[in-house]
C-alpha cells in the first residue's frame, strides 16, 4: 500500500509541476530574453526539481518552489558562463597549448650556475641592470663606479653568459624545435 501512496504522491506532483510550466516558461524568458534559452532552463527546473520531489512540502506553492529553483539555476548559470569562453571553432583551444615546464626549470639552474661563475663585479651589474631593473645611472651610483663602467661590467657579464649556457641567437631561448612542434608554434632557428 506505500507504493500506491507514493505513486499518487508523485502523480499530484507531477500534475502540479505540469500545471506550472506555461508560467515558468515566461518567467524563464523574461530573465533570458530568449525563447530556446528558457525551454532550456525550464528543462533544467524541471528536473532539479523532480530530483528533489523529497524535499518539497504538500500544500506549500509549488509555483513558488519552481520560481525559486528557476531563478536559482538561471544565476548559477550565469555566473559559470562568466569563466567559459564560447569556442565552437576552437580557435581560443588551439592557443592553450603550453611548453612542458620542466625546461624552464632545467634552464632556470643552468642559469643560476652560470651566474655564480660570474666574477662578483660582473654579477653585482647584470643583477641590478637586468633582474632588478635599475638604470645604468642608478647601479653605478650603487656601486660607486662610473656609468660606462658598470655598461662595461654588463656587456662583459651578458657575453660570458652567452658563452657559459651555449646561446648563440633567439632560436636559443626558450622552448626547443620539438617542443614547439608539439604545442603547434612555428619554430624559427
């Protein structure tokens, strides 16, 4: 006998839901402004709502219930789609693709290293010219030299890098040939 309870329990609900759906139909277009946006989130109402038959009380409005829930998802729907990015030519999924980071960190201590065979003059510049982004005229009031003496100890520090990690040109830097074969960048070397 519980099942013919519940299954007259469901058949008021359902019949309750049915009788609902012109208005949430409306009300789903006037949030969206769109016809076949609102069947989609009616659709949607409809079945978070069946899903929680349990939790609606009999004799409460279901109109309200439904408006709620209606509402609800319409936010919630919003607010994902303010982090997704429509690409139905996957033109934005061709540009995600990333260079394995392992070689950056390997280059990161291949330079690290390098640096510290630097004698401390020269390293003392590049650091302040090149990582900490001082003038030339600002290290060398730093280090109490002359400006051309400091461009000196640069240039002096820049090619016993270049010597130290193998660069020769651009093609040098950053990812290699197969690695942006992979990620679909031209390679240029």
């Amino acid at each position: 006998m519980a099942t013919d309870v519940e299954s007259d329990n469901d058949k008021d609900f359902k019949r309750s839901l049915l009788g609902c759906l012109g208005s949430l139909r409306a009300f789903g277009v006037s949030l969206t402004g769109r016809h076949d946006r609102a069947d989609d989130l009616v659709q949607d109402t409809i079945m978070k709502a069946w899903a929680k038959k349990s939790s609606f009380e009999p004799g409460t409005n279901m109109k309200a219930w439904l408006f709620t829930i209606l509402r609800n998802e319409f936010y919630s729907q919003i607010r994902k789609s303010g982090r997704e990015v429509q690409d139905s030519d996957g033109f934005y999924t061709e540009q995600m693709a990333t260079n394995p980071g392992q070689y950056g960190a390997l280059d990161l201590q291949d330079f690290k290293k390098a640096l510290e065979k630097l004698p401390d003059d020269q390293r003392e510049a590049i650091i302040l010219i090149g990582a900490s982004g001082f003038s030339y005229e600002e290290a060398a009031e730093i280090c109490e030299c002359a400006i051309g003496t400091i461009k000196s100890r640069v240039n002096r520090a820049r090619t016993r890098l270049s010597e130290l990690l193998n660069v020769e040109g651009d093609a040098d830097y950053g990812p290699d040939s197969g690695s942006l074969a992979v990620t679909g960048r031209t390679f240029v070397g």
